[in-house]
C-alpha cells in the first residue's frame, strides 16, 4: 500500500516550488525505510489539497501526509474525517498550530519518520456553518485578522506578519454584537471575538484556550468581550505573549454545540482560512472524526 504526500508549495515554510521538490523526494527516501512507497502531490491551487486526499483515500492509501501550514491540513482532514486512512502531519506553515498542539517535531524528517511508524489514534473534529475544523474556528477579529494575513497582497509571513494585522487590527476593528445559544443557555455579548478551540493555540504559542484538547469530545468557546477598546488593547497585549487567558475580558467554557447569531453577517475562519458567513452560525464538535498519525 502507498502513502500519500500532499505537499503545499507557497506554505509559510515550504520553500517554493523547490523546496517542494527537494522535500518530495526526501520524503521517498523517507518512505523506504519502512517500506513504503510515497506518490508525493504538490498542490497548484486552494482546494487542491482536499481533492488530492479524496483521491488518495479512494485509492485506498494506508496514510496521507499533509505538509504545510494549518490550512492545508484542514484541506486534507476535511477530505479524511469519519473514515479510516488516518491523517499525517509535516508542518511547514507560518503559525502549524495543530502540530504543536499534537506534539509534532518540527524537523520535517523526523516527523515523517515518526508518523510512518505510529499507531493511528483519533481526534476530534470540529464544525461550524458546514465547514469542517482540526484546531481553531472563529468569529471576528480573530477571522478578520485572517483575511488580511491571507490576502493574495500581504507579503509579512509567519509571527511578524501575525503579530502586525493583529496590533494594526486593534485600532480599525469594530467589534460586533452576537446572540450565543447552547442547549442550555442564551446571551448577549458585545465581543472582540468568539473562538470555538479543538486546539489550545492559533499558532507560533499565542494561546487562545489553554486547556483545550484535540480528544476530550467538547470544543472550547472562548468570548474576549469589548467593554471599551482602551481596556481591549491593553488586555489584547497578552495575546501575543500567550496568556490572554489571564485577561477579566477573557472566558471560556466547554461545549459540544453552540449557536451563534448576529443582526449582520459574520466572517468567520476554519483553521485561519476566512469565511464569509450569514447571520447565524451553527457549530458542533465530532468526537473521535477523524484518525491521526504523529508520534
């Protein structure tokens, strides 16, 4: 049986269409030491990663890699979830905020040999608005941060890219109304955000929802409420620094279903990729989606 290896060219640290290809035929050699044999794919537009796993999984791969940053592989776990080819990860993005929170090596050979060899196990997946997630789903700013870091435009990769839109943000974004249903409660909250975590991070360690668990059956919803946006910018400082939990504008609670509304459509984001979305969002964790190969 073969294994799959979708690589993403134009990923944070992927290195071009060489780099590709260096890592391409790295990942062959890879392969060989467990006795395996690599079809490496290299991506040439979005979405074709999720195309390039379908095929993968028809064809009946033992394992598909995803090399690239959190998009990618919400591409391929997107195309993998409820079935039994388990996902791989090789991180190469700008922020690879899934892999840390599953303890992946950041040596691109060691994690492959590492996923070569492990055992699959499962982890959840989460949804909002018929789109799937693997760590971080979002409402405002934090979904506005990442339309401008994805613009076609935007040149500033990795932390300093992040860190940019996230401090230039705090001082043009409006932050928004939204109505928060669960089974057993409503409220109303003027927000900077909503965050819905199967992760604990965005990415390069800012930490959005500290206790969050990719395999506790539950996702994290974290509001940072706007009561004025002095107080906003001087608490949005620990962001960047990972302990924006310790902010009072800061709460979190585990939920398996939540409903969000607002009088205006809300942009939202699956695994940092933006979203325009309605009115109301539906969200829901599924326990155990999806398989996992990482150490």
């Amino acid at each position: 049986m073969s294994v799959a290896i979708i690589i993403n060219p134009v990923a944070g640290a992927a290195g071009g269409a060489a780099g590709a290809e260096d890592f391409g035929a790295l990942a062959r050699h890879v392969a060989l030491e467990t006795g395996d044999r690599a079809d490496v794919f290299i991506t040439a537009r979005s979405g074709h990663a999720r195309e390039l796993a379908q095929a993968a999984r028809a064809d009946g791969a033992r394992l598909v890699v995803a090399c690239g940053g959190d998009g990618t592989i919400n591409e391929v776990a997107s195309a993998l979830a409820f079935g039994e080819i388990p996902l791989a990860v090789v991180p190469a993005g700008s922020g690879n905020g899934l892999a840390r929170a599953l303890g992946i090596c950041s040596d691109p050979a060691d994690a492959l040999r590492a996923a070569l060899r492990s055992e699959p196990q499962s982890i959840d997946v989460g949804e909002i608005d018929g789109r799937f997630f693997v760590n971080v789903a979002g409402v405002g700013f934090d979904a506005h941060v990442a339309s401008l870091f994805n613009a076609p435009d935007n040149a500033m990769r990795g932390f300093a890219g992040y860190a940019f839109f996230t401090v230039r943000g705090l001082w043009e974004y409006e932050a928004g109304v939204y109505d928060v249903v669960t089974p057993h409660s409503r409220a109303t909250v003027r927000a900077l955000l909503i965050a819905l975590a199967n992760g604990a991070e965005f990415g390069n360690g800012v930490r959005i929802a500290p206790l969050a668990r990719v395999d506790d059956g539950a996702l994290d919803l974290v509001v940072v409420e706007e009561r004025s946006r002095m107080t906003t910018i001087w608490n949005m400082r620990r962001l960047l620094s990972g302990a924006l939990d310790r902010a009072p504008i800061w709460s979190s609670r585990r939920v398996k279903e939540v409903t969000i509304e607002s009088e205006q459509p809300m942009m939202f984001h699956v695994d940092g990729e933006s979203v325009q979305g309605g009115t109301r969002l539906q969200a829901r964790i599924h326990p155990a989606a999806l398989k996992i190969c990482s150490r």
